[in-house]
C-alpha cells in the first residue's frame, strides 16, 4: 500500500508543480489544470516519496513537485513495477505507460544539486477512471 504525500500540479509547462493537497483526475486526460495533462501516454508522473527523502538527505531543498511529479508516494518504489501495472486510488485508476524519462536539457534541480531523479525513479501512467486524489488517501496495486 501507498500512501499518497503530495499531488501536485503546474499550471504552464517549464515551471515546477507546487503541491495543491487534493486534485480531480480526468480520464484519458490527467489533472485537472495541470499543463502537461492531455490526450497521451504520460497524463500522470508518479515519483517515490523514499526516493525524494533520500535526494533530500543529501543536502538538497527540494520542495514536493520540483521534480515535476504529479503524485509522490509513499511505500512504493515504482520503477520496479512494469509497464501495464495498475493502481487504483479512490475511484481513480491508473495504469503505468512509461517508466522513466530523459531530463530536459539538464533541469533546474540538476543544476542546483548535479543529479535529478525523475530519468530514473519516475513513471509515467494514463488515467483509466476519473475521480479525486488528496493527501493521505491510500493508492493500491489492482489485484486480477
């Protein structure tokens, strides 16, 4: 189980996400006023809350959304999950597409810190149903 720390959004792209503590997830589409939602394959970022902690630990200030996630979770290390996984939170259900990314052209954290985290920790995933996602709120693999 996972426990949701952040939700997060931006409303222009090339700006970091800032936590908003509670969004509406729209399916096929990704958060609400979020500017990198649409019609694609990564509608959501997800990022490890342990994996946040430990970049933190090694002395840098990141705030929750520097690294451009949209959830950060606690209790999961969601690059071990495979494509195709799904995740349910609430009445939202999401299913990963896509499991890391290249970073664009070295982002601010890399700048600030010399390393980002996203390329290797972050996955990417659609939304399949809609509903509402808040701090605290439980995220679940879905059981066949």
């Amino acid at each position: 189980m996972g426990i949701v720390k952040a939700v997060c959004i931006s409303e222009k792209k090339g700006t970091a996400k800032k936590n908003i503590g509670e969004c509406t997830f729209i399916e096929n589409y990704g958060l609400e006023h979020d500017a990198h939602a649409g019609n694609w394959h990564r509608q959501v970022s997800l990022l490890s809350f342990e994996e946040v902690e430990k970049f933190r630990a090694r002395g840098a200030d990141v705030a929750d959304g520097a690294f451009g996630e949209n959830l950060l979770v606690e209790g999961y290390d969601f690059k071990t999950f495979p494509v195709g996984t799904v995740f349910t939170c609430n009445d939202v259900v999401l299913e990963i597409t896509q499991i890391g990314k290249k970073c664009h052209s070295e982002c601010e954290i890399f700048h600030m810190v010399g390393d980002c985290i996203m390329p290797r920790e972050g996955v990417f995933a659609r939304v399949l149903h809609g509903g509402t996602i808040k701090v605290g709120d439980e995220l679940l693999i879905k059981e066949d």
